[in-house]
C-alpha cells in the first residue's frame, strides 16, 4: 500500500512539471530563429558645436536589451560600413542602444536608443539608424 502511494505521489510530481513546463512562456531572448541588423552614423561635433564630419560608425559598441531589462543582455561591435547584427533571437521587443558623447571635456555619454520588435519566427527586422555625436 505504501509503495501505490509512493508511485501516484511521483506520478503527480511528473505531471505537475510537465503541465509547468508547457505553460512556460517564452520571453524575449537569445533561443530564437530570429535577427536584428542596423547601422550607427557617428556626427563629429567641434567646440562650437557645428557638425564637421558624418560618416558611419567603425568598431562602435552597440548594446541590446530583452523586453524591460536595465543592463544589457548582449553587445556587438560595428563593422567597417557601420553595420551591426544581433542573431537568434525570440520574438518580443527589444532596445538597442549606442553611446553619443555629451562633452568632450566631461567625457559623459547618454545613450541613443531605438526599439525593434520581432513578431514571427525565422524573422529579419531592420532596426531605425542610430545616429550619435562625438565631441
């Protein structure tokens, strides 16, 4: 008798995890079939504040965020046309961000931050220009 309790205690453990893991939800993340590429534009600003240079970012760190997360999940660098991609990622909303200089003389950043949503599986989405100022 005490082994049939035993057995049908192990057997609703099992199911209770089995049914656990089939409710789980999926949040956004690394796991997926899906991607993000962009670019980031670099604007040179001199001490008068005036534009003297736009090109497209080389080796520029570029950050992305999973849904609400405050510190970011992953990083990347530019390439030598300014070109940055995140791969494998789920479906969800996602921040993607780059630093732009506010004083030269401070060295403080802000970021520049842009949003991109991945709706479907196996899916390339192109996130909006990021465009950041050095001082």
């Amino acid at each position: 008798m005490q082994y049939r309790v035993r057995e049908h205690a192990r057997f609703f453990v099992m199911l209770l995890t089995f049914n656990s893991m089939l409710s789980c939800e999926l949040t956004p993340g690394e796991g997926g079939t899906s991607n993000i590429t962009g670019k980031v534009c670099v604007k040179e600003i001199n001490g008068s504040g005036i534009v003297t240079a736009e090109y497209f970012a080389t080796d520029e760190n570029v950050y992305i965020l999973y849904d609400a997360d405050s510190i970011y999940d992953e990083s990347t660098s530019t390439s030598y046309n300014g070109e940055y991609q995140f791969v494998f990622l789920r479906k969800g909303t996602y921040r993607i961000f780059s630093y732009s200089d506010v004083s030269a003389v401070s060295g403080e950043q802000i970021p520049v931050m842009v949003e991109v949503e991945i709706t479907e599986n196996k899916q390339h989405v192109e996130a909006p220009l990021i465009t950041i100022e050095k001082r």
